[in-house]
C-alpha cells in the first residue's frame, strides 16, 4: 500500500491548488506541496530496506484478461529516480511560487506539474510494462500542456505540438515493441521479462523488438536525429523546463534504457545502435550549445548532449559503465536543475536571457552568480564537484570497449571532443553572463538578488554537487550501487569512487578537455562566424514545414476520396470489400466443402423470393419513398420469418420490435420530405453501381457457400452448455446479453443513450411547418386525431404494456428479455402519441425521457458495481430458487436488475427520439394559390 501511496499522493496534490487558488499564492503553495512531501517522506522511510538490497512490491489485479495489472516494484533503480522526482519536484514547486506572475494562474501550473510527477512515478515503479505505457503517454500529454502553458505564445504552441509529435510517435513505437516482448516473454510482467534477456536475445523477433523499444526510449530522452523537440520546449516556463527537462521527463528514456538492459542489452546490435546513437547526440549537441544566445537555449542543447553521454554509457555494455550512467544520472539532475533555476532568476530580474544583452551580472547578483558558477562548473566536470567524477568514470570506460577492434581509439576521441565543447560552452555561461563587461539595453536595469525563498532550492542543489564531489562515498555511494546493481540485474563490481586514482589517461583526458574547451572558448570569434555561416539553422521552422506538407497531402487525399457524396464512399466501401475477399479466397482450390446443405423446401424458397422481389424493388422504386418503405418492411419481415425458421424467436422478436418502431421512425421522417425524388444518378454511375453491388452480392454467396459447406466449431456450443448452470437461465440469447457479455450490452445501452441525447439535441427547438396537403394538392384531414384511433389505442395500451411485462419476466428462461419488452412499451406509447397527439399525452405522461434513458443505464451500471460488494468481478451475475406460498418455487436471477436498466434505457433512448420527432410540427401554412398554368401567384 506504501507503493501505491506513493504513485498516487501527486494526483491528491494536483486537486488542491485549483482549489486553494483563492486564498492567496502562498496557501495554494503550501497545498501543492503538502502530496509530495508526504509522498518523499515515504519513500525515505523506504530507503534502509531499498538499500540492503530488498524490492518491495505491490500487486492488484486491473485487467488481467490483457496482462494489465496494477503492478508496482520499488528496487535501487526506481528508488533512486523517485528520489530525484519528488524532492528537485519539491523545490520546483518551492521556486515556481516566486517566479510566475501574478496574471498567471499559479495553481493551473502545481496542477499540472503535479500530474506530471504522478505519471513519472508511475513510470519509473511500474512492474508490468503494459502499465508503464500508459504512464508514459501520461508524460507525453501532460509535458505537451505543461510546454503550452502559455498559450497566447505561438512558440509555446509549437514547441507543445512539436514534443508531443515527436514523443506520442516514439510512444506508438514503444507500444509495439512491449508487445513484441510480452510476445517472445509469454508475460507483460517485468520481472519476467527482465529474467528473460537470454531468450529475447535468442529470439527471431529481437532485432525488431530492439528497434522499436529505442525508438520510444530516444524521442522521450531526445536522442539525434529526435534531438530538435527538447530545445524548442523552452517555451515553456523556467520551473517547467527545471522540472521536465532536465531532471525528469527527458530521464524517461534514459531510465527505459537503464530498466530493460538485463532483457535487451549485451548484443553488437545493442552496441553499436545505443553507443553511436549516443556518440553523435553527444557531440553534436555540445557543440551546437556553444553557439545559443538564450540561456535557456544552451542549457537545452546541454542537456541533450549530456543524455547522449548517459545514453552512450549504456550501450557500452560493461557493468562499471552502466554504474557511471546512473551516477551521471544523479550528478546532471542536480546540476541541470540548479542551472535552469538560475537562468530564471536571470530573466526573472533582467527581462531577458539573451546572453549578447545579459553581461557583467557578477555585480549586481552576485549570489546568484555565485551559484549559477558553481553548477556550471559541476556541468563542464571541474575537480572537486560531482560532474567531474561521473566524467572521470565515463572516459575510463571508454578505454575498454571489445566491439571496436582496430578502432578502438575512435570512441576516446570523439568523448574527449564531447567533453571540450563541455567546457566551452561552459565558459560561455560563465564569462558572458556573470562577467564580460556591463549588460546592455536591459527590459530591467539595474537587476538584483531574487526573493530569499527563490535562491533556496538552487542553494540546496549546488550544496549537494559539492557534497557529492567532495564526498561521494557518504553520499551518493549507496544509491548509485543500489540502482546500479538493479540495471545489471547482479551485484555491481566492486569498484571505489575517489577524486584522485593517479596519473592515467583518464585524468588526462580530463586535462585536454578543461584546457581545450577555455582555448576554444577564447578563439570563439572565428568558430563563431563559421557556424553562421555553414550550420545555422531552423529546426522549428523544418518541423513546421513538414507538418504543413503533411497536412496538405492529407488534405489533396482526402479531398480525392471525400466529396460529400455517399456513393462514391459506399463504391469505395465495397468495392474494397470486394478486393480484400477476392484476395482471402483466391488461393482456395474448391468453393465447395464437404458438409451438405440443408435441404430446400417450399415454404424456405417462396420466403426467398419474397426477400428477392422486396430489396430489389426497394432499389428500383427509391425515388417514390413511401413505396420503397413499404417493400423494405416486406424485407425486415422476411428476416424476421427466417430467424424463426432457424429456430431463433428471441431474434425474431427484435427484429419484429426493430422493424416496427423504424417504420414508424422513418413515416415521422418522411412526413417532412418530398414523396418523389429525381433521379440523379447518370448511366455511367448506375452501371458502376451495378457491376459493384453484383460483384459483392456474388462475393458474400460464395463466402457463405465456402463457409456453410465445410466443418467449423462454433462458441455456440460452450454459451448452450454453461447457460443453466452459470447464467441460470434456459434463454441462452438473454442470458448471454445479461450476463456472458453483460459488458457489451451495457456499452450498447450507454451508446444509445447518448445517441438519443444526440438527436434531442439537434430536434430541440426546431419547428417544421405542416403541410396541409399531399404531393398532389390534395387536403389532409382536418381532425388529425380520429376518434376511434384515439379510443381503439387507449384500449390497447394497458394490453401492450403487460405484454412487455410478461415477455420482460419470461426472458431469462423463455424468449423476451428487457430489450425485445423496451421495443414493445416504446411500440405502445408512439401509437397512443400519434393517435392522440403530443399535447394529450404530455399532460398525462410527464416523462422527462432523458432522465429515463440516463436512469435506465446507472441501474444497469450499478448492477455490476454491486457484484463489487461480494468479491466478484464487475457485472457478475448470480441466482437462487426461491418458495412463495401459493405460488411454489420460483427462480430469482440478479441478471433481472440489469435487464430493468436495458428496458428502462431502451424506453427512455427510443421515446426521447421518437417523441421528439413527432412534435416537429408545430405550425402549419397553406399551399400558395397558383393560377391555370400551375404557377404561384
């Protein structure tokens, strides 16, 4: 339950600000933070337990019928990254309270964040990979409206847009190689999939899987090519990009990288793809940092190159790489962080990050500089602070790789490279904020030190580089092995941290890299000049051009293929219909199987033909719409026959019901419309029709004859064997509606409903004249309520309606049920609306039949909430036989609640249709006179 807690306290945060908003911004921060905190404490309760090498575990049956369980696993690894989400998201909450404007809605951001931390920690403790997917598309919209925060800003929109294109297509990637792994695996449980690395690696589908699964993990942590989204997510608030940018969203795939390395990792193909995916994102983007004016800008691209070495550390595949990787993971967290806070106090106090404008601040804030150096420095690994130690072990692995061969000299080079455009832009950061002569055209000049509680949460995170760097092994020692060993999947080598291993390439790598980075920082003019030159450009500007093309072939294609004409998409319907079969039964050798058909008798063929005659001429006479009604009844009772011939009365019963209240639906309609239509259609178009409706008419016999002639099991056997004795019901169609897939039935009824709603919505309010005349000019009756109608109907309501009762009760044992006993009240009540009219019946019918379809539907929803009470899954039914004096046994069935909820739906959604179409008119007018020659005068 503690793990649960864990997850979910965020989402208990994220109700209270918008809520205590009103109270002021300093009690709205207090409740943000009251979660978290609670939700840290926790997990520090945790941590001896975690450390000693125990996983704690919390496990609830969701979905177990698809493998989705509530699953939850707390080990090293996800220790540590929940540390890292709760506490730096504690601070951002702390550092937001300060930095947002009053005309900004303070608790709309604590909302968000807050649903942004729940789907974080629901990501890095899920131990069933299905559940980590849907927190991970939690991430992806929750950054996307995060990112947007402001969104009267088109570069918040875009930037939003552009991250969640880029991630929600990584996602859909991820999806499919989980399910590819759940596959190879036999389970979505992660502890057996991590179990599992030698059969997914032996496996035929491992290349594949690989693939798909480092798609998700490098758009979610911004790996080259996928790199250009991180970036232009600046947009978005400083506590935002603090938040989500360095310290947790964009860890995601690192940490997707870091949890499926038992199962993935230790192949060349997992080398060489993770390493130089890694190798290019590092370099590249270090070097591209240099060049960025804003701050935030080079802090971006920072970040990226910097997930590029965590990524490149683990595709070396070496356990002390892995180990560095989760300890750079701590280290960039906590500087990243640092450095984000800062360069918002920087715009917060000047109204600006442009680093060509922003110069000399050591001056005028000279704590914060202070702080803002020190990160910096962490960042470009100077000695003595945690950046240095993590890079010191990065290098050291990069000496010992056996993939590279000959080649092995590559990969030192290109890290050592990476390191100096490190320290370069490092530099940059430095001297031209803090130093660099005095600022220039400043929107707030003269600036100064930020509110006291702004600069805590920086202070703490620089506290802890330099405890780190000073101390490792009283700090961060336990927990980088702790995480470290729950990626390998095995204790980790043994190995010490210390700032001083002696005089060895690494540290001399360490050396080029420092002395480099300030040589290339100092000759940055040319460099500078070059890139303007040759690799300046805008990826903002690429990705929005795509999106436009995109959307224009979308576009051209859909106006080619939708025109508004409904035969042109029934032609392309079933003409691809008709492909798709061709191409199913093409390879059979025989159309016809081995079993006999049934016998022809006389009365089968004569109903036949009465089918035949009935669609044909519904085809022919369409446009004389009364007449064409009249033959499509003959078909609906010709279908109605036939279910009966098959012995199928529960269906025949629905389709009779069906049938009646559609013609009755369709007379409202066409009372409204022209009796005649023209002919629109041109003898080209009507030979197209012919020659598709013939080539599918003639494709579904010959499907039928394949498939009637051959053997084949049906499920029917197991709903007839198990009806008595697990639905207790002899009906085996009802009690297959109520009970086998009483689920469906209630999505078919709530689906109805909201149909019905639909269409009072559209009717409600609009009022159709009335016609005083046919077609032809001939007057309808004055009294539109004849009176034996009106008394023939009021005799018959009573009979019709416990006639749905009996064939309501009946139906769990005989033919009926709540749906076929709904059709028949609703057949009963439009009769006695139209033979009486709306006004009669409304003074004695105060029905509000959206309440009753909506009624009709909670019933049947709290009939399965109540198999809740006793431990069954939702919408299990039950029954007993019950004694009655003079009335003997009888038997009860819980399914008769459920089936209420269908009548009672059914009645509310098809009266609330019906109803409301019948009380279109309203007003009434007179045909215009007209002269000798039939014109209007």
């Amino acid at each position: 339950m503690t793990l649960l807690l864990i997850v979910f306290l965020p989402l208990l945060g994220a109700l209270l600000p918008m809520a205590t908003e009103r109270y002021g911004r300093n009690i709205c921060a207090l409740s943000a933070m009251l979660a978290p905190l609670i939700a840290l404490g926790l997990l520090i309760s945790t941590i001896p337990t975690v450390l000693s090498g125990e996983t704690l575990f919390y496990h609830q049956p969701w979905l177990p019928g698809l493998g989705l369980d509530l699953s939850l696993r707390l080990d090293g690894l996800s220790l540590m990254f929940a540390l890292l989400i709760t506490g730096i998201g504690l601070l951002v909450l702390l550092y937001a309270r300060y930095y947002l404007s009053s005309k900004d809605s303070l608790g709309k951001l604590y909302t968000l964040l807050q649903v942004f931390m729940l789907a974080m920690l629901g990501i890095v403790m899920s131990d069933n990979i299905l559940l980590l997917l849907v927190f991970w598309e939690l991430t992806s919209l929750s950054s996307f409206l995060l990112i947007g925060y402001w969104s009267h800003q088109s570069t918040a929109r875009k930037g939003a847009r552009m991250a969640l294109a880029i991630t929600g297509a990584g996602g859909l990637c991820l999806l499919a190689g989980a399910l590819l792994l759940g596959h190879i695996v036999g389970s979505f449980n992660l502890g057996d999939i991590l179990a599992a690395g030698d059969q997914i690696r032996a496996h035929a589908l491992y290349p594949i899987t690989l693939i798909l699964v480092l798609l998700g993990a490098f758009t979610k942590s911004a790996q080259f090519p996928f790199h250009f989204w991180l970036p232009h997510a600046m947009a978005a608030p400083t506590p935002v990009s603090a938040y989500l940018h360095s310290a947790t969203m964009v860890k995601a795939g690192v940490f997707l990288l870091a949890r499926m390395y038992p199962a993935l990792a230790g192949t060349e193909l997992w080398f060489f793809i993770v390493s130089f995916t890694g190798l290019a994102t590092l370099v590249y983007a270090a070097y591209t940092a240099l060049f960025k004016h804003d701050i935030k800008g080079l802090l971006a691209y920072s970040t990226v190159s910097h997930l590029g070495l965590i990524t490149l550390l683990f595709g070396f595949s070496t356990p002390l790489a892995a180990a560095a990787a989760v300890f750079h993971i701590i280290n960039h967290a906590t500087f990243k962080a640092s450095l984000f806070m800062a360069a918002g106090i920087i715009d917060h106090e000047t109204g600006t990050r442009d680093m060509r404008k922003i110069n000399g601040l050591w001056k005028y804030m000279p704590h914060t500089a202070l702080l803002a150096m020190v990160a910096a420095a962490a960042m470009a690994g100077v000695p003595l602070l945690n950046g240095f130690l993590s890079k010191e072990m990065f290098f050291a692995e990069s000496l010992h790789l056996s993939y590279m061969g000959g080649f092995d000299w590559i990969m030192p080079l290109f890290v050592t490279l990476g390191a100096l455009f490190s320290v370069a832009y490092s530099c940059r950061f430095i001297h031209d904020v803090f130093f660099n002569g005095e600022p220039r055209d400043l929107p707030k000049y003269p600036p100064h030190e930020p509110p006291r509680f702004m600069k805590i949460p920086v202070e703490l995170l620089v506290v802890l580089c330099l405890a780190v760097g000073i101390f490792p092994n009283f700090t961060v020692l336990p927990f980088m092995e702790a995480g470290a060993s729950a990626v390998l999947g095995e204790t980790m080598p043994e190995y010490h941290i210390a700032l001083w291993h002696g005089l060895n390439l690494p540290l001399l790598m360490s050396a080029v890299a420092l002395a480099g980075g300030i040589l290339l920082y100092v000759q940055r003019k040319g460099l500078f000049a070059f890139y303007e030159r040759k690799f300046r450009r805008d990826e903002k500007l690429v990705f929005e051009r795509r999106i436009q093309w995109g959307e224009q072939s979308a576009r051209w294609l859909t106006d080619r293929l939708e025109n508004g004409s409904l035969q042109r998409y029934l032609a392309l319907f079933f003409g691809s219909a008709v492909v798709a079969g061709a191409i199913g039964l093409w390879p059979l050798t025989t159309w016809t199987g081995p079993v006999a058909l049934t016998p022809i008798d006389p009365v089968s063929l004569v109903a036949t033909a009465l089918l035949m005659i009935g669609a044909f001429g519904t085809v022919l006479i369409h446009h004389n719409r009364f007449a064409a009604l009249l033959l499509l009844s003959v078909v609906g009772l010709i279908v109605a026959l036939t279910f009966i011939r098959f012995s199928a009365p529960d269906l025949a019963l629905t389709q009779l019901s069906v049938e009646v209240v559609t013609i009755v639906l369709l007379m409202l309609a066409l009372y409204f419309l022209p009796q005649l239509t023209p002919n629109e259609s041109g003898p080209k178009r009507v030979g197209r029709d012919i020659v598709i409706s013939g080539a599918a008419g003639l494709g579904v016999g010959l499907l039928c004859w394949t498939v009637l002639t051959r053997p084949f099991t049906s499920i029917s056997d197991y709903f007839l064997e198990n009806s008595v004795s697990g639905g207790g019901g002899t009906n085996v169609v009802n009690v297959i509606l109520v009970d086998f897939r009483g689920f469906d039935t209630l999505g078919e009824i709530t689906v109805l409903a909201l149909a019905a709603v639909g269409i009072y919505a559209i009717l409600h309010g609009l009022k159709l004249p009335l016609p005083m005349a046919d077609g032809d000019g001939r007057r309808w009756a004055r009294d539109p309520h004849p009176p034996i109608l009106s008394v023939m109907t009021r005799i018959l309501m009573p009979l019709a309606i416990m006639v749905s009762l009996y064939i309501f009760l009946r139906g769990h044992n005989m033919p009926g049920g709540g749906f076929i006993a709904g059709l028949v009240t609703s057949v009963a009540l439009i009769l006695q609306y139209i033979s009486t009219g709306t006004e009669w019946m409304q003074q004695r019918l105060r029905w509000n039949y959206r309440k009753v379809a909506a009624t009709g539907v909670l019933i049947a929803t709290f009939t399965g909430f109540a198999s809740w009470l006793f431990g069954y899954p939702f919408l299990t039914s039950t029954f007993t036989h019950v004694h009655w004096p003079f009335v003997g046994d009888f038997e009860l069935a819980s399914a008769m609640a459920f089936d209420i909820g269908v009548y009672v739906s059914v009645v509310g959604a098809t009266m609330l249709i019906l109803a409301h179409l019948g009380k279109l008119a309203q007003t009434t007018h007179e045909p215009p006179p007209v002269n000798d020659q039939g014109e209007k005068v």
